[in-house]
C-alpha cells in the first residue's frame, strides 16, 4: 500500500526487530511496487507513512546516497547510514534533486579543490521534513523545504546589515563538510566511515540532514521536480539581473555562455524589459534556444571575425549596459568587461556553489574607465527569507519555470545525468526522483 504524495508513490519500512536500531529506507518505483535496501530480518514489516508521520523518527536511517570519493573517481551510490538530527538540525526525507555542474566539478575533484571526501554530493533538490533536532522553530515534520547550499539565518551582522545575501551561519564548518558541531551525520554502511557533507545540503540522498539556517520552506502544492529548480542554478539567474546588476528596462545586455543558468538571466532580461539581450555562445544549437527565449542577437565567437568585445561594441552602439558572465573562466570574464560601455557598464559575475580559483586579468586604466565587475552568489537572494517568495510567484505563473525542459531520471540513472550536464550541452535540468528504482 502505498500514499501518493505529489503523484510520487513513497513508502518506509523498519525492521521488526526490537534491538535493531537502523531503519531502513525503502525505494520505491514509479510503478507502485518496493524494494529493499538491506533486509535487516526475514520478518521484516513494512509500515507506510504519510507526510507528517514517519516510522523512521528518532532512529539513524539506512538508505542510499550518491557518494564522491575523490581522486578523479567517478562517484558511486552507496548505502549510508543518516543519523539523527542534532541541536538546529533537520533530517529531510528528499523528492527530488537537480543536478548542477557544481555537483560533476565536484564529483572528480580532488582534496584542493576545497571539497572533503568521500562526501554526499547534489545541492539544489526539494524535499519534505522527516524530523527536527531540539530548538528548530521554522520547520517541522511534513513540511516542504527546499535546501540552499548559502544560509540564512536573520542573526549575525550580515543578515543584519540588509547589505548582502551572505550569512555567517556555519561559516568555519560548512566549508569542511561538517554540521556545525564539527561532525557529520553520514556513515557507509558496513564500514562506518564518516562521510562528508557538501556545501551544507547533500541532497543526492534518500535522506540528508540539513541546518534549518539552509532550508526554506515552501508551500505544499509546489511540486517537487519543478521548484528543485529554484534551489540553485534558476535563482542564480534570476537574482543576477534583479538583485545584483538591477537591469532597467529599455537597456542592452550580453549574455556569455548559455547554460540553464545563461537561460534564466535571459528570462530574467525578458522580465525587465531589456531592448537588447545579446546571446553569445559558441554552440549555435543553445543559441537559437536563447533566440526562442527572447535574445534578439546571437553571436558566435568562432565566427567572429574581430575581438569578441569589439563585435558586441559595434552591435550595441559603443558598449552594452550590463553583462552576464555565466562560464566563470578568466578570460570570459575580461570579456565581459571589455564589452560594457564607458562610463556605466557593468559586468556581472554570476556564481553557484562552487569553488573557483581563476584570477582575472586586470589592469588599473580599467578601473577608471568607469566599469566595475560585480560578484552575484545565489543572485543575491536570501535564501532561507526569499527563495518561498520565488515559489509563490511560480505557482501564481509569474515565473515561467514550466518554460526549462526537465528530464527525470533515477538516482541509479545518475550518470547519464552527470554526463549530459558535465560535457555542458544539454539544455534540460537532470533532476532525480527519488524512490524509482
Ligand atoms: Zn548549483
Ligand atoms: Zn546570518
């Protein structure tokens, strides 16, 4: 018997054995049927849960996880136990999780990169809450939530100051891939070897536990596969043109490099009004996409017959208002410089979760020039405060988010996903449903 939540079909199972202090997490496919983990018992029963009424509170979890170990190996899906959640902590039963280029880069790093491992990968997801640790007053059990890999907790002098999106919560661990007392919660089964957390939500899990600090949540008619969507890449987008450069209508903006995040700052420019909004890729399949979205000019560099930014000069009257960086090299992001207007323009650096060590190229006559570079993390959004604003403003169809193509896969499918989204030419989010086979 199962419940249908969201037309997904969940169930949980714990093993009828009064020592046994693991529950194990079942998957289930899209078919209705289940299937075991681990059977702990032969007399295993199986008990169902609706939202709000968890077997599993209160007991470490068994379930399975997306594991990178590091060393340019390719992750794995592993068994892992999921302790239980401590002081301001959630444990979070995931739906869905989408993943990122963040995640691929990630997932054959190695220890310099910044990321600890063998950690629990994916960071944009949504799920709904299995249980709280003492003192979580935001959320509680059955609620909807969407991880954010930046925090927000309303408290430290950078919430306070109004000024920013960043927050100081879990500042000395999160970076270490630990909860914010020092641990983690992830174990491999069998072995139990601490595993790590990533960026603060490792959402490639059946289960994660998460800080409240880094989730927000959401109403309950927001489905799962489509606002995953809002935890990282869409608002990246978004909040680059909204929060940070401000785009005001009737300007000119060039757009480098058209990944989905590229695509969600042309939908944002299509919002503001913007006359101009300059595609430019070297993938003229992504740019006639950009063109169906609302860029009014394609440019391919590999046609180019002059520097790239003196084309985009030429085709914007002396210089664009504003431009989007969505590839992160150095060279793309002096690109992006070199094509602003004297005066006013402003090129826009949009980031995501990930670790950089670029340097741009620089030099002082640039600075009088009256451009400027601006950075945009999480496009500017508090997350934890804004990002339920963001899911509103979807479900009342101001937000054209049905507009990006998702393609649904199992996690035992993950890596068909990560390979579409690590050689960076699809165009449709790779989002996991949990519990399918
Ligand atoms: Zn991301
Ligand atoms: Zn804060």
């Amino acid at each position: 018997m199962h419940h249908q939540v969201d037309g997904q079909s969940v169930s949980n199972s714990k093993p009828d054995q009064s020592t046994a202090t693991t529950v194990v997490a079942s998957g289930d496919n899209v078919a209705g049927g289940s299937r075991m983990v681990q059977q702990q018992s032969s007399s295993t029963n199986r008990k169902n849960f609706s939202l709000g009424k968890f077997s599993t509170v209160g007991s470490p979890v068994l379930c399975r996880a997306l594991v990178a170990f590091g060393s340019r190996e390719l992750p794995r899906i592993c068994e892992v136990t999921v302790g239980v959640p401590l002081d301001g902590e959630v444990r979070v039963r995931m739906l869905c999780a989408s993943i990122c280029p963040t995640d691929t880069e990630a997932a054959v790093a190695t220890e310099p990169s910044g990321f600890r491992f063998p950690c629990v990968l994916g960071h944009e997801g949504a799920g709904v809450v299995e249980s709280v640790g003492p003192g979580v007053k935001s959320v509680k059990s059955g609620d909807y939530v969407i991880p954010c890999f930046l925090p927000f907790c309303g408290r430290c002098s950078l919430c306070k100051s109004g000024k920013t999106n960043l927050c100081d919560s879990g500042k000395q661990t999160t970076r270490l891939g630990l909860m914010q007392d020092g641990s983690t919660r992830f174990r491999l089964s069998g072995s139990d070897q601490q595993v790590f957390h990533f960026l603060g939500t490792s959402t490639l899990s059946e289960f994660s536990v998460i800080h409240e600090h880094h989730l927000a949540k959401v109403s309950k008619r927001a489905p799962p596969d489509r606002v995953c969507l809002l935890s990282c890449t869409v608002p990246c987008g978004l909040g680059a043109v909204f929060n940070t450069a401000q785009v005001v209508e009737g300007s000119t903006s060039a757009v480098f490099g058209l990944s989905l995040v590229g695509l969600a700052v042309i939908e944002a420019l299509r919002l503001s009004n913007a006359r101009r909004i300059i595609a430019i890729d070297i993938d003229d399949e992504k740019l006639s996409i950009a063109r169906g979205w609302g860029a009014t000019d394609c440019v391919n560099p590999g046609n180019c017959s002059g520097e790239l930014p003196r084309v985009i000069q030429e085709l914007s009257n002396g210089g664009v208002d504003y431009s989007f960086d969505c590839v992160g090299t150095s060279s793309v992001s002096r690109a992006a410089l070199d094509c602003c207007h004297s005066g006013w323009g402003l090129a826009t650096l949009v980031g995501c979760g990930g670790s950089t060590s670029s340097q741009l190229p620089f030099d002082q006559g640039q600075a009088l020039s009256g451009k400027a570079w601006k950075g945009s993390i999480f496009g500017g959004y508090k997350s934890r405060a804004e990002i339920p604003v963001l899911v509103e403003r979807y479900l009342s169809g101001e937000i054209m988010l049905n507009r990006f193509q998702v393609n649904r896969i199992s996690l035992s499918s993950f890596a068909q996903g990560f390979s579409l989204v690590r050689e960076g030419k699809c165009t449709a989010h790779q989002v996991v449903v949990f519990h399918q086979s």
